[in-house]
C-alpha cells in the first residue's frame, strides 16, 4: 500500500532526487482509497481534535491574502514573488493530512508501522554516520537530470532534488560536514533523529544487545552534527519518558543511565567537540534577530499573519549587510525560518498558531493515560515536537512522524475497531 511505499523506500526516493517530492505524489493515490471507502458508504475516521487542525489549514488559506502586505524591515516583494513557497507548502500541508487520514483508516498492523518508523530510524543513523565519515559526498539525481538548468540551478529547487550527505558548515572554527542525509538538512536530521528514536526503542525493546550497540554507534553522528537542539530535545525525551513511566526507581535508573553515557561521552574524542560547539555559539545572535522580528511580525498583524515567510533586509547588525557570493550567511535571513513557532506566528498569526499546537496537545491529554509502549513513544514523541517547534521547522518530514505518532497512540485507544479500515492497494 501507498503507506508502506512511502516509509519503507524513503531512501530510494531520496537517492532518486523525490525525497520530500514523493509525500504529495503518493498523496494521490492516497486520496484515491479515502475517496472509494467514502463512494462505499463506509465512514472516514477523523482524528480526535481533527477540526483543530483544520481551523489551521483555512488559516494558512486565508493568509495568502495578506500576500502582499510588506511588514516593517523586510524585504520588498509582491503576490507572485511570494506565491511559489506558499504554494508549497499549502501543496505539503495538504499532502499530510491526508497522510494523516490515510494512516488512520489503512488496515496496516500497529506493529507494522511502529517496525517502518524504526526502520526510518536506522536509516537516519547510516546517513548520519555517512554524512560524518564522507560528508562532502553528493551526487546529481535523476529527478535532477530531467529538469532544464534554469530550474534546478535555483537554491530551492537544488535543495528538493540534489541528494547530499551532510551539510558543511564552519561552526567551531572549521568547516566540518554535519550529517543531513536523508534528510536534506542538519537541523532537520536532529529534528527526525528525536522523533524517531523513541519508536525504534518501542520495536526492539526485546532486543537490548541491538538497541545499545545501535544507540551507541549513532552517539557518532549526534554529536558531530554539533546540534544543540538535538541534544536538547534527546534530553527532555529522556525525562519525559522516565516520569512518565511512573515510578521512582526507573526514574533514578534512567538519570543515572543517562549521567554515565554522558560522562563516558565527554572522556572520548567526542566530548572535545561537544565543547567546541558550545563556545562557539554562533547562530545565537541571528537566532534572537528572527524570534524579535518574527514577534514584531505577529504584533503587526496578529490575527492571520502574513501568509508566508519574509527575508529582513540586511542582517542583525545593519540592514546594509546582505548575502554575498563570498558570504551567503550574513543577511537577508529568512524570518520565520529559525523554528515552527516563530514561523506560525509570523506566517498564521495567533489563529494559525493556537489550532495547530492545540491539535496535538489536545491528542496529548485526550491519551494521557496511555501508558502501553506505543503510548508512551508517541506521546513523547509529540512533546518532543513541541520543544523542536522553539528551533527547528517541522515541514516536510518532522510533521509527518509526529503525525503518525498522533495516528499510532489514537488507533491504540480506538473507541470502534470493528470500522472497516482501508484495504485497497496503491
């Protein structure tokens, strides 16, 4: 089915140049088998709080009218300028959620999915290690050789279809490759490295030998990705999951467990460049630039936004600094580009921003007792999505996991499993 495809072959899309490309692609056929189960008199199950999330997508609609709207030190534009990206990404929400209706309805196995999620974990630990052992390698992809030059020579379009296996960036001094593969992106490696993980522990729980040595090995790739965020939010993970799991004495063990990985961490190599990257705290300052402007933003226009992202003229220091071919970090950020929050806040004003965070906490406190594995990973799951929302964008691929989660952790407490569940194939 279109579900198994999508998971099970992720790195085989990527490889080919689809990469994000292929979820609103396998969302046709998707809609497809929503659609026939409706034509059969068969009802479509809706996540609960579902009408939440679709208070967000009129959001995002309606934004699109304040296209044109030039908010205080940003860089002049108008509709069509602005057009292409709010087209993806309306393209991008609507494909999940219809993978989010799709998942909820198909008649694949809890067990199933929870194996493809892990599955998606392993994969994003061998790109990981790749990406820190070869990080300078790429390669044109044939989605890639197919389009005209004009088109995949712009940023954008490059960063869909041209596989790469990290991201080189001078953070500590040196430029060091950061593993991104299969990902496209260093922060949006950490960001799925957090959310998957939870769901590869879940699969192999029984399997302790495999699951150490598999954690251990991707001890690698985290810490030379030199992403505080992931480091953070592997951290909250950690707490989350021993309060959760209600007692005192696994409480003690996990922070004990923890502390010793650590310490062991900071006497290897390893621990040298955990240091590095937190003295050298580089993107701070531009981090704090694009939350104040974003917030400024949102104050100026506060009930929907202004439907997209904006570039701010100049960078932090003055707006006479701007992006070179000598210096392509030194302005002209992208506000809205520094974390899900400061971009819904920015793009979808208050209206935006309250629907889509309320969809997932109201799925948090509707399964709050949901103490079984799946429970308990998908619930951390969605937490740690929260805490990424502070620095990392969520679409394409980090949303779709938290969506599966939301999905895993609801079919789990289905009140009518008796509801015919989507049998058709892709």
């Amino acid at each position: 089915m279109s579900l198994v495809l999508l998971l099970a072959l992720y790195p085989l899309w990527w490889a080919l140049g689809l990469g994000v490309l292929i979820f609103p692609i396998l969302a046709v056929p998707m809609a497809v088998s929503l659609y026939r189960r409706h034509r059969r008199g068969t009802p479509v199950r809706l996540p609960p709080g579902f009408t939440l999330w679709l208070i967000f997508c009129v959001a995002i609609i309606a934004g699109i009218a304040a296209l044109d709207a030039e908010p205080v030190g940003a860089v002049a534009g108008g509709f069509s300028d602005r057009m292409t990206g709010v087209g993806y990404r309306v393209i991008q929400y609507g494909s999940l959620t219809i993978l989010l209706l799709y998942a909820g309805n198909a008649a694949l196995p809890q067990r199933t999915l929870v194996r493809l999620l892990a599955w998606l974990f392993v994969v994003t630990v061998v790109g990981g290690l790749l990406g820190t052992v070869v990080g300078h390698l790429e390669f044109t992809s044939p989605v890639e050789l197919l389009l005209p030059e004009g088109v995949r020579s712009r940023g954008f379009v490059r960063s869909l279809v041209h596989p790469q296996l990290a991201q080189i960036h001078d953070l500590v001094g040196d430029p060091l490759p950061r593993p991104a593969a299969p990902w496209g992106y260093t922060n949006t490696w950490g960001n799925n490295f957090c959310l998957l993980v939870v769901w590869f522990v879940v699969a192999f729980r029984k399997r302790l030998l495999f699951v150490v040595l598999t954690l251990g090995l991707a001890l690698i790739p985290v810490v030379h990705s030199l992403n505080r965020g992931l480091w953070i939010g592997l951290g909250v993970l950690i707490v989350y999951l021993a309060v959760r799991a209600g007692s005192t004495r696994v409480l003690v063990a996990t922070m004990v467990t923890a502390a010793a990985v650590g310490a062991g961490t900071l006497a290897t190599p390893l621990g040298d460049t955990i240091q590095r990257r937190l003295d050298n705290g580089k993107s701070n300052g531009v981090r704090m630039f694009l939350t104040e402007r974003a917030i400024q933003g949102m104050r100026e226009s506060p009930v929907l936004g202004f439907g997209s992202t904006r570039n701010t003229i100049g960078g932090r220091q003055s707006i006479a600094v701007g992006e070179s071919e000598d210096c392509e970090r030194c302005g002209n950020f992208t506000i809205g580009g520094n974390g899900q929050l400061w971009q819904l806040l920015f793009a979808h004003g208050i209206v935006g921003s309250l629907a889509y965070f309320a969809f997932f906490g109201y799925g948090l406190w509707r399964f709050r007792r949901d103490r079984s594995p799946i429970g308990l990973a998908a619930s951390a799951a969605i937490v740690g999505s929260f805490v990424a929302a502070l620095w990392y964008n969520a679409l394409v691929t980090p949303l779709a996991w938290a969506f599966l989660g939301y999905v895993l952790i609801w079919r789990n407490n289905m009140a009518s499993p008796a509801v015919e569940p989507i049998r058709e194939s892709c």
